[in-house]
C-alpha cells in the first residue's frame, strides 16, 4: 500500500494561445498516489486534469518537472500493461462486434485476461455479438473499459468514465469499479459527476488553474468548505438572499436550499422570524468544497 504508483514532482506544461501567448495548462504539480488508492481528479474545465492524465499516460511529456509512473517512465508503464485507461472518445472500430474487438486487442497482450471473464467484468455479455455502430455511447464506454482491463494493469485511468452513461448503467459501472479496487487495482478517475466522487473516491486531488488545491481523504476535503447548507419551504414573499449570512441559494420546486457560514443562526432565524416550514440543516458537500475551492479558478479557459 506504501508503494508509489505516480510520483509527480514540479510538473509544468504550457501551451500557446490562438493569439500566440502561453499559458500553464499544468503549473508546478507535485503529488504522490500509492498503490491501491481510489483517487478522485476533480476540477473545473479547464483546470489541467486532461493534460495531466495525458503525462501519466505518457501521451505528452512534462516541459519541467518529473513523473514517474511505476516506478520508470510512463510509456514503459503502458509498454508492459501496467496501466490501463477509459478515454472519452476514440479507440474503437465500429464495424466489428463487440467481441471481436476484445479478441483484437487481447491478440496484442502476452497475458490477456479470458474474453469471457472480461466481457462479464464490463458487463458486455448480452452484448458481445453487437456491432460497435450499434451501441450506445455509454455502451462504448464499457467496451473502452473492458479494453482497459484486458492485460489485468496494476493501473487504471479514468477520464470522464461515465459519460453518455444513464444512471443504471453508472451504478453498475461503480459496482465493476469496486471489484476492481478489490483485487487491488489503484485507480484514478477524472469525473464531473462530483456525487460519484463523493462516493467511491478514498481520496480527492482537487485542481484549478493547473495546480493542486486540495488533497486529501474525501472527508477531509469535504470539511474544507466551511460553510453548511440550511433548506426550508420558504413564503413567496421571502427573498433567501436577503437574509442575514446567506452566501448563495437556489429553489428546486418548494424546497430553497441556503449555503451559509452560521445555520444555527440562519434556522434560528427562520424559525422564529418567518413563515419558512420544513426546516433542515446538512454539512457542507464535496459539490459545496469544490465551488468553494475553486470558484476562483473559473477562468482557467485554455488549459483541459
């Protein structure tokens, strides 16, 4: 468990604008992911995660700093099957069927994992006789995934790995994750669905403007936005935004949920003040510590 897996020491990369300029897409990272760690890579768009997963990947290479994947370079790492990764887009022939892509690629592995075993572990077996064409993007995600796994890697990558998924297909998608981290695979996933972050990583790398704001367990990382969330059924009349220490608040049907930094005083208020019924208080999320710790970052625009 002590091992390390990634070893990213002052990694920087830049990149040049449409005007010509350069911007740091990563701009001195430096972190350490041990084996069997479940890692959450969260940030806004344009924080740096795609570049950075791509140095892992060995897809770029750094302009400073080192990374060190599996104990040599990345491109070693990948070379021998020590890593795998779901991508977003690419990778796929759509004219042949499910299984004949797997059998494809396992062709290429000295130690391919049996195609039965993978296509269960991707759960792809009803679907093993389908053209690619034919299936649906979160389905291709899974057939990603189970290419991913083919050489059983010590590592795996995952940048936005439930995309095109509906929400039965990523509670299953989680469940093959978990087997996964229960023999022992580290994994790192990139995703905007901050709930399955909140989930199933162990471990939060928060970025923004290609630096690391936050790491840490996911609880910890969590507590870092200060603020809790009071929501009520709130009078017509009641403006949310006009009450005393109320940083922000949005309305889903009846219900007005109100992020501030003191909700004892802002329920006590409610309660004893106003009309507002149904009144509850609930500890700051990850959703609430990623705005929080990166709301400043928003305008990080080039970088991936």
């Amino acid at each position: 468990m002590n091992e390390p897996v990634i070893e990213a020491q002052g990694l920087t990369k830049s990149f040049k604008t449409g005007s010509g300029t350069r911007f740091n897409a990563v701009d001195g990272i430096e972190t350490t992911i041990r084996r069997g760690e479940i890692i959450g890579l969260l940030g806004p768009n344009g924080a740096g995660k795609s570049t950075l997963i791509d140095m892992v990947l060995g897809l770029t290479s750094p302009d400073g700093g080192s990374i060190r994947v599996l104990g040599g370079a990345p491109r070693a790492a990948i070379a021998r099957g020590g890593i795998g990764a779901v991508l977003q887009t690419g990778g796929l022939l759509p004219q042949l069927t499910v299984r004949d892509t797997l059998r494809m690629i396992a062709a290429t592995h000295r130690n391919a994992m049996p195609i039965s075993e993978v296509l269960e572990q991707a759960d792809l077996t009803e679907l093993a006789d389908r053209k690619v064409v034919k299936c649906s993007g979160g389905e291709q995600q899974r057939v990603r995934f189970a290419l991913a796994i083919m050489a059983s890697p010590e590592l795996l990558i995952l940048d936005e790995p439930t995309t095109g998924m509906d929400a039965n297909a990523r509670h299953r998608f989680w469940e093959s994750m978990r087997a996964q981290a229960h023999e022992g695979r580290t994994i790192v996933f990139a995703t905007h669905y901050i709930e399955e972050a909140q989930n199933f990583a162990e471990r939060i790398v928060m970025v923004g403007k290609g630096r690391i704001v936050a790491d840490g367990p996911t609880e910890e990382v969590r507590a870092q936005a200060s603020s809790q969330t009071v929501s009520a059924v709130l009078p017509p009349s009641l403006d949310p935004r006009s009450l005393p220490g109320v940083i922000s608040a949005k309305t889903s049907g009846d219900r007005t949920s109100m992020t501030t930094t003191d909700s004892d005083a802002l329920a006590r208020l409610l309660l004893t003040q106003t009309e507002a019924s149904d009144v509850l208080i609930a500890n700051a999320s990850l959703e609430d510590a990623f705005i929080a710790l990166t709301s400043d970052n928003d305008d990080a625009g080039q970088a991936a």
